[in-house]
C-alpha cells in the first residue's frame, strides 16, 4: 500500500510541475498580450512609455507599463533607459547629442532622442573632419621630464620627448617647445 501512494503522490508531482511551465519561446521579445493584460508590442509599448514619462507625472499606469517593458522586452528596455538618459543630461551638458564613440548608448535610443528634438544631430563630430593637434602639459609623474607633453588631434595621442639636450627644464620652456611641435604636426 506504501508503494501505491507514492506513485499516486509522484504522479501528481510531475502533473503539477508540468502544468506549471507555460508556453513560452527563448529569446522572446514581444509581449504575451494575454499574460500580461497589455495590447500592445514591445515597440508599441516602448513608444507609450516614453510618451507618458515625458509629458505627466506617473499616476501607475505608467509604473505598470514600465515593469512589463522591464520583464517582457529585453529588446526594448534598455533602448528605454539610454533614451531617458539623453533626456535627463541634455539640457545640462549643453544641447549636442552624446557621440556614441565616447559614450556607450544604444543606437535606436539615440535615433530616437533626435527625433524627439532632444538634441541635435547636426552638432554631433564629424568623423571624417580632421582635428588640429594640441599639446598640452600632462605630466607622467616618472623621473624623466622630458616626455611631459602630451599632443593629440583627437583621435591619436603622441608623447613627445622634448628638450632632451637641457639638463634642467621648466614647465614652461617645455610648454614653449611644445608650441613648436605643435606648429610641426598641424603643418604636416
């Protein structure tokens, strides 16, 4: 009889754990309009979101909108915090749309923080315009004071080595020879 009941009982313990698992698909990133009472996609809801987030304060619903974009659109969610971000420090940083070469943004968030006219696009570097080079003191804190200087042009650095031939240098005569390495880079 003891076997009897413990088939019974495990018979229900798989019933019941497989009952529990759901029909759902790895990797997926629309929303189970039915599970979670939304009617909407994930595009559709990260569109809703921003909207709301911007124009009211929350009254919950968009609380509630959030947490399902943040637990069923893996896709969408941090498109959401980046674009929220652009809008959180433009005004503060100036009206240029972060450079996506020194700030790590999703792209789509960007695309749409432009369109929103959250910032400017036709401010943003141009990559193919070519920078002049600026040296500037920035010591290395090691015993050789002749590399002090750094130059760069935006894109490359060089730290050249200056006033090798003095035995005794100032910030400034370097500064001064830095200027005229400058000059040479700029003419090259």
């Amino acid at each position: 009889m003891s076997r009897a009941r413990f088939r019974v009982g495990g018979s229900v313990v798989v019933v019941l754990l497989v009952a529990g698992c759901g029909p759902t698909t790895v990797g997926e990133t629309a929303v189970d309009r039915t599970r979670v009472g939304l009617e909407s996609s994930c595009a559709e809801l990260l569109e809703e979101v921003i909207e709301q987030t911007g124009t009211r304060p929350s009254d919950g619903s968009t609380d509630r909108m959030l947490d399902v974009l943040g637990h069923h659109c893996p896709k969408e969610y941090p498109v959401f915090v980046d674009y929220q971000s652009i809008r959180g420090t433009v005004g503060l940083v100036g009206d240029d749309c972060p450079d996506p070469r020194e700030v790590q943004i999703d792209a789509e968030a960007l695309a749409l923080a432009k369109r929103d006219g959250l910032c400017s696009a036709a401010r943003t570097v141009d990559e193919t315009a070519e920078q002049e080079w600026t040296c500037s003191w920035s010591p290395t804190m090691n015993e050789d004071w002749y590399d002090d200087v750094l130059c760069s042009d935006g894109t490359r650095e060089q730290r050249p080595r200056l006033r090798e031939w003095d035995s005794f240098v100032t910030p400034d005569e370097m500064m001064e020879s830095a200027r005229k390495y400058e000059g040479e880079l700029n003419r090259r």
